[in-house]
C-alpha cells in the first residue's frame, strides 16, 4: 500500500491556484513607452541682466525692459515645458493596455 501525505491535496490546489493566477495577468507590455524631447529653449537656463555697480538712471531703464523681456521668454519656455511633459503623459497613457 502507497503512503498518502494528508498534505497532497492541498498542494495541488495551490499550484493549480497559481497557475491560472499567472495565466489571467496580463503580459508585460514589449513596447517602450513614447517619449517626446524637449526643445533646446526649455532646457536652456534663462539669462537675467545685471545691472552694473556703478548703474546709471539709463542702466536701470535699460535693465528693467530687458528684464522684462528676459522673464517673458522665460516664462515661454517653462511653458513650452510643460506642454511637453502633459503631451508625454497622454501619450504614455493612450499607450498603456487597458
């Protein structure tokens, strides 16, 4: 007469349990995600005018429209940055399996 393990049963229904578990999952998706790049005045660090220590009337003229010029270029960049970012995230999104 063959030993029986009381153990056996319940074996054969975990590794069944685990099986079919693997089997619903679904695969790793082999497609890399998009990725878009970001154009080179988004990445590049913005110049801001220093005004000169021996600063004139004119050199604070001069130094306030060209700041101001200089923050709104900034400000263009950072926002051409995060169009871009938002872009890749809905792309990535569109590109995960549902």
């Amino acid at each position: 007469m063959t030993p029986t393990f009381p153990s056996r049963p319940i074996v054969s229904i975990a590794c069944a349990l685990m099986t079919a578990n693997c089997a619903a999952s679904r695969p790793a998706s082999a497609v890399a995600p998009p990725r878009l790049t970001l154009p080179e005045t988004a990445i590049r660090a913005c110049d801001l005018y220093r005004i000169p220590d021996e600063a004139a009337i004119a050199d604070l003229e001069i130094g306030y429209m060209t700041r101001g010029s200089q923050i709104a270029a900034c400000d263009a960049a950072r926002r051409l940055a995060v169009e871009t970012l938002m872009a890749e995230r809905l792309a990535q999104d569109a590109a995960r399996p549902r």
